[in-house]
C-alpha cells in the first residue's frame, strides 16, 4: 500500500526542522548584534590576525636594504646579463634575432650606429624583440650588454 505523498513531504519537513531551527540559532545572533559600521569585535579581530599570522620568518644574516645598495652600487657584468637574459633568443634561440658571434647578421645593425642598437634595445623592435628583451633592466646595464654583444660580433 502506498503511503500518501503530503504524509512523506510532512516527514521530511519534521525531519529537518530541528536542523534548520540549529543554524538559525547560531546564524541569527551573528546578525542581530553585528556592528552597524561592519566592524569585527576587537577580540575577534585580534583572534583572526594571530590565526592568519606568518609561522616564521626567513633570516638571511643580512640587513633589508644591503643587498639593494650592493646591486646599485656595482654595475651588472655584461657577460652575466647576456647569459641570464638576452642569450635565449640572441644565442641561436629565434631566428629573427641576430645571434651574437655573427658578424655577417649584425653588420648592417652595427652600421646604423650604437644609437639605433640602443634605442631597439630599450624600445623593442617591429621584428620581435619586447622592450628591454622583457627584462626590467636600466639604461645603463642594457646598454653595457649592448656594447658586449656588437663586441662578441664584430
């Protein structure tokens, strides 16, 4: 025999009443005594930054701004920074880019003269090249590294 559908959907709904009423409880309060500026309790607050706190710290030995005075004060070898940036398209990487080493791919640039190799370099070219070869370099250490590729290609 079949049960009615309005005698299952009665106990469905006594079933979870209980349930329902249990979170209303807990929910209700949260927003009856809420600050109206939506400011957190001062302790509650305190509560979250200490459970969202770093666990540690990492020591270098060193102070902050020591490393960042040491870089600024001592240029950036122009070998290095070919190798760390500039090597991946201009060592043989792309074909558009000219391969350091190849005096016969960089003498029509090397004609235009170091200015027109400085601006690409700082500007980008049409052909490809992102400005600055994508890094974050100064004007001064692209321009070394300049200097060290037109060298290695003559």
């Amino acid at each position: 025999m079949k049960q009615k559908p309005s005698v299952c959907l009665r106990d469905r709904i006594a079933a979870r009443a209980p349930m329902f009423l249990a979170l209303m409880g807990l929910a209700l309060p949260q927003v009856v005594f809420a600050a109206e500026d939506g400011a957190m309790d001062p302790r509650q607050e305190a509560a979250l930054l200490e459970r969202i706190a770093p666990v540690g710290k990492v020591n270098t030995g060193q102070a902050a701004a020591a490393p960042a005075a040491a870089a600024a004060a001592a240029p950036a070898d122009p070998a290095a920074t070919y190798k760390t940036v500039c090597a991946a398209c201009h060592g043989g990487g792309l074909p558009t880019a000219p391969k350091v080493g190849d005096a016969g791919q960089w003498k029509a640039r090397i004609a235009k003269g170091k200015d027109a190799l400085y601006t690409s370099a700082l500007n980008g070219t049409p052909g490809g090249m992102p400005p600055r070869g994508g890094s974050s370099l100064d004007d001064a250490t692209i321009k070394a590294v300049v200097d060290y590729m037109v060298a290695q290609s003559q």
